[in-house]
C-alpha cells in the first residue's frame, strides 16, 4: 500500500499527469426519493400546550381541513433512493392559500389554482444512518408542474434552493410523483414520535438536480486515468483491462471524506490507517453492470482529487467497455476503457 502511493503520487506530480478541467455542462441528474409512513399534520389545534399530546391517531377537524392560511406539516421516512436503500427524514411546511380563479368566499382569487407557498428538506443517509448530504426545496405546493419536469411529476412547483455535505450549492427542481398510497392527514393533537407506530402513505418525490460538481475520471496523456492495480501503469490499447481484474481511477468531484477536512485544502500526507473515506456512496459501472469499489479514498497531497479502486465484473466482453461513475446517485460522464 505504501509503495503503491508513493508511486501513484509521484506520477501525479509528474509532467506526465495533465489532468483536464471539468466539463462544462452539470451531467442530468434525476432523483426519485422513496418516502414511507408519511403524515401530514394540520394546525387544527387552538391551545399550543394540547400539541403533539395524543398516542393515539386523531383525525384533523374536518372543517377547517381546507381552510385558507392553515398550515400544514408533512413529514416521512426516506427509504430508497433511485430504487437503491437509503436512509433520511422529509419535511416539509405549506399554508394553504387554496387560490381559484373564480371569486370564491375563503379562497385567494388568482389566475390559477392550488398555490400553497411550501419549503420541503430532504436529509439523505447511508443505510447504516451515516449523513450524505440535505437539499432544500421552496416554492408552490399543489401547483401545476412546470414546464420541463420530470415525466412522472404529478404535482407540485419547487425550486431546488441549495444542500449541504454532497449537495452543496445544487439546483433544480422538485415535485410529487406517482401516490403508491395516500398519506395520512392527520390533527397537530397527534404526537409525531409514533408516526412510525401510527402509519403514514407512500409517496415519490423527484427531483431534478443541477450539481455544482459532479465525478469525473481525470485524463492523462495516454486517455483516461486508469491504471491496472498490479504495476500502476495506465490502461491502454496496447495494455488493455482483464475481466476481474482490480483497477484504479483517478477522479474528482466525490466531494466530502471522512475524516473531516476543511474545504480547499489539500488530503494529508499518507498514513497507513488514516486515509480521508469519500463519505458518500461511490459506484462504478462497466457496460452497465455494477462493479465492486473496493476502496474510495482523498489522493494525498492534492485537492478535490480522488482514488477509486475497482473489479472488472467478471464475464466482460472483450473490445471497448463504457465506464460509468456516480457518487450519492449523481452520475458523471462516461469514459470507454479497452478489455481483452
């Protein structure tokens, strides 16, 4: 291990290891963020000390179920994102303005329909409760889709305002999908630490995320930076990859690493024990099928440059194989790499 950083550092710092600057264009990212036992609980409530008191379910009161200027609070489990485990929590926060575009006693009279002002959060996790990142969401509940969202958006109007950890500085756009079950409404009597106990629906939001970075395999003069694991010399025509063989990338964009380390700054030195882990979920796929990352780690003595070592799924087809490379589902561009 300690030779192989040497030698990995040595050719980095070298003449030979031009890295390329970052596309242009953000990479299409679309998160479909599974939520269950979702609740959404009405301020019917008159006296704040009755809130949150009951064990039991209450129904929320039916005739101010749509009230304007009521507020509402939803809250889910995040389960699964892009169909893979996760772990999180959803809320988010509306007050009903219930606009019509008829002069209706109650409602907010305006030229379209719906119109809740709404701020949703979605803090994303490991499976194992390790935090990814959040990404905030603001904008018009129950409010026609815009133009340009996701196929399968029903409902809903947010911008995708900024996040933290991974998420730092995104934008896009958010809104509901498919209902797989209605969610629960329920009265702020309710107390919300047995919203598991009590139940909730099933719901898909989908967000359409413009990163600030994104992962990408660097280049050297020989093409993309990968090399075989056995020597570190780079995969080429010439010395092309094996089916189940272990490979290195050279990448940037996997964001933050644990331990902690200050943005802007270069990773320490190395020690053998105490490399700086990506902190989110790397994946690596070989003409679409999922190869083992066997290590993802900070490049020592240098900035926003990463190493990702991989297995060639067995079975690959000898010729040219497309790469691809994602962190906390947010896909970079692909590279082709040789196989014999």
């Amino acid at each position: 291990m300690n030779r192989t950083i040497r030698t990995l550092i040595a050719v980095a710092c070298g003449a030979a290891f031009c890295l390329t600057g970052l596309a242009q264009t953000p990479p299409v990212t679309i998160l479909e963020i599974d939520l269950d036992k979702r609740v959404c609980y009405l301020d019917d409530v008159a006296d704040p000390t009755k809130k949150a008191t009951s064990v039991a379910p209450v129904p929320y009161t039916s005739e101010v179920r749509y009230r304007t200027f009521k507020m509402n609070l939803c809250m889910a489990d995040i389960v699964a994102v892009n169909g893979r485990p996760a772990k999180g929590f959803y809320v988010q926060t509306y007050y009903q303005v219930l606009a019509a575009t008829d002069l209706t006693p109650g409602r907010s009279v305006a030229d379209t329909v719906g119109s809740c002002p709404s701020d949703a959060t979605f803090a994303l996790l490991h499976p194992d409760g390790t935090p990814i990142g959040t990404i905030m969401a603001s904008g018009i509940a129950g409010y026609p889709i815009a133009p340009g969202a996701p196929g399968r958006v029903e409902l809903d109007n947010l911008s995708v305002v900024g996040g933290t950890g991974l998420f730092l500085g995104a934008r896009g756009q958010a809104a509901l999908g498919p209902a797989v079950s209605l969610s629960r409404a329920a009265s702020m009597l309710e107390d919300p630490a047995y919203r598991r106990i009590n139940g909730g629906g099933r719901r898909l939001e989908i967000l359409h995320l413009i990163p600030m970075t994104w992962p990408e395999v660097l280049t050297v003069p020989t093409g993309p930076a990968i090399f075989h694991a056995d020597d570190f010399s780079a995969v080429t025509a010439e010395k092309p990859a094996r089916a189940g063989e272990l490979l290195m990338l050279s990448v940037s964009g996997l964001g933050p690493v644990r331990p902690n380390l200050d943005p802007g700054k270069p990773f320490p030195a190395w020690q053998a024990g105490k490399e700086h882990q990506v902190n989110s979920p790397v994946e690596v796929t070989v003409n679409g099928k999922a190869a083992a990352v066997t290590s993802a780690i900070g490049w020592p003595g240098m900035n926003n440059v990463y190493r990702v070592d991989f297995r060639v799924p067995e079975g690959t087809a000898a010729g040219t194989a497309t790469l691809g490379l994602s962190v906390a589902w947010i896909n970079g561009p692909e590279v082709k790499i040789p196989v014999r």
